[in-house]
C-alpha cells in the first residue's frame, strides 16, 4: 500500500487510501472529476495524488492534477491575456 511520508499513519488515513485503490480499481469514467473537502492539513492533497497515481496505473489515463490554487491562475491568465 502506498503511504505517503507526508500523511500521517492513521487509521482514518489507511482506510482512505484503501478506498483509493478501490476506487482506482473499479472506476470507469470519471467525467467531472473528483473533490475532497475537510480541514486544512488532513491530508487532502496526498490521497488525491494517491488516487490519481493509482487510476493512471490501473486504467492506463493521463491524469490532470492542479491545487486550487492553479486552476485559479490559470483562468485569471487565460482571461487577462484576451
């Protein structure tokens, strides 16, 4: 099982990344992407890494990974520059 160095070995945690590779595993289309919610420093951000990594393993997909943060900028950008 991957386990990040950055997450915290919980058992809120474990069972998270074992659905992430459940998830990975039986998923089929995923048209709208995915959202976590939850308080700052849960470790959000490393089980979506985790799942992305595991879906593009598992089902052979390129995977667009971007913090909110960059999805931001990157409008703001694209509507500065027209």
């Amino acid at each position: 099982m991957i386990i990040s160095e950055k997450l915290e070995n919980t058992e809120d945690n474990k069972n998270a990344i074992r659905s992430a590779y459940r998830f990975a595993q039986e998923v089929e289309i995923i048209d709208r992407g995915l959202f976590l919610y939850g308080p700052v420093g849960v470790g959000k951000t490393n089980i979506l890494a985790i799942t992305a990594q595991l879906v593009a393993e598992y089902k052979d997909k390129n995977i667009y990974f971007a913090s909110e943060e960059d999805i931001l900028a990157e409008l703001k950008n694209a509507y500065n520059s027209n």
